[in-house]
C-alpha cells in the first residue's frame, strides 16, 4: 500500500497566483526493507521523477516518507 498527499501553498503574485511551496507525505506498507534503506529510496526517487522534474520551478518541494511495516 502506497498513500501520499500534497499540502499546496499558493500565494497572490501580481495578478496572477504562484505555487509557493509542496510539501509531499507519502506513507508506504512494506516488508523485507529497513527504515533508513526505504528512505535513501524515497529520496532518490524524488530526484527521477518526472512530476518532480516538471515542477523543478516551484520554489520548495519536499518529501516525508514513512515506512509502516
């Protein structure tokens, strides 16, 4: 089971809107894969990702993985 949400920060940006910040929270159900290895794979997969990439302009964008066994 995979489960993540994205909190959105939008601010007022002359007439317009920006998006300010995305803050990602993903909670993974996995056996065989201990906490800090999940983790080093979370963030990687982070940094290939094509949504990622697509949103590299977006001034923060982070990710807080949790591994529930």
């Amino acid at each position: 089971m995979i489960r993540t949400s994205a909190n959105v920060t939008i601010e007022k940006d002359g007439p317009g809107f920006t998006i300010k910040s995305i803050a990602l929270t993903t909670e993974v159900e996995a056996g065989g894969i201990d906490a800090e290895k999940f983790r080093a794979v979370a963030q990687e997969t982070k940094k290939q990702c094509p949504v990622s990439k697509a949103l590299a302009s977006v001034p923060s964008l982070t990710l807080e993985a949790t591994l529930k066994s």
